[in-house]
C-alpha cells in the first residue's frame, strides 16, 4: 500500500500574481539546497484518518500556526516519484512567515557518528510568487500550483 500524505497549500492574492507559503525542508540533506528543496506543508497518514484533519494538524507542526484560511477547496491528489500519493487543499489567508516555527525530528548526524541531533521538519518559511515558487517546490508538488492558479481564474 503507497504512502498518503496531505496538506495544505495557502495562499494570497497580491497584485499581479498570487502568492503561495512554503516551507524550506530541514535538516542537513537539504540545509545547502534552494531550488527543489521547499515544500508544500504536508505530512503522512494511515488509513482511518482523515486526510483534511491531518493536513489541518501537519500545517501547523510544520509552521507553528493554526490554518488562518475560513475556506479550504480540494486540489486533488498528485501520486509522487516514489509512489507516495499527496493530497493537498488550498485556502486564502495570511500570516507572518517570519515568526514560523516548525516541529522537530532526529536524525543520526553525521551518519555512523551513534551522534543524534535534532532539526526542524521545515527551517524556514516564506510567501512566493508562484513563478517563483515553481522552482523552488519538490518536483513532485509543482502540479498543485498550476491547480490553484486554474480554481483562481475559473
């Protein structure tokens, strides 16, 4: 049985172009990477969960905030590289992308060190132009972008 993560993908609307909050992912795999390495607030769940609830709770492990969006519409599912299935909900609202904080994890660092450190799941936060941001999402979340922009135009 694949993988199922959810999440949420907020956004905000700003003369010219929409803007979109994502999260640079943590830990030292990623800490000298840019384009390619955020993502989409998301995390996994098991079957019996519900994937709205979960996407809701990971949202705000990974950013330290409650989803500040009245509305969440469905963008659907996108089935990943490594067969893990993510499905994502948008909604429009604000916060401070500077006062995020995330949730924690550890990790043997460096490998065969029997050293564990603790990193963020997401060590920074920020609002992107979706252009923008299109370079900087995991490949495999770009079509959520194009999603969003469809809902906003129709």
């Amino acid at each position: 049985m694949p993988r199922t993560s959810a999440g949420v993908l907020l956004y905000r609307l700003r003369p010219g172009a929409p803007e979109v909050l994502v999260g640079h992912m943590g830990g030292p795999f990623w800490a000298k990477k840019d384009d390619g390495a955020w993502s989409i607030p998301k995390g996994e769940y098991v079957d019996g969960e519900d994937p709205l609830t979960v996407a809701r709770r990971e949202f705000e492990e990974e950013l330290g905030s409650p989803v500040p969006a009245a509305e969440l519409v469905p963008l659907g599912e996108v089935r990943q590289s490594g067969g893990k299935r993510l499905t994502v909900w948008a909604g429009e609202g604000d916060l401070d992308a500077a006062t995020c904080r995330s949730n924690t994890f550890e990790l043997e660092w460096p490998p065969r060190s029997g050293r564990v450190q603790e990193f963020p799941e997401i060590d920074r936060a920020a609002w992107l132009p979706v252009d923008q941001a299109r370079a900087k999402l995991v490949t495999g979340q770009v079509a959520f972008l194009d999603r969003l922009l469809e809902r906003l135009s129709g």
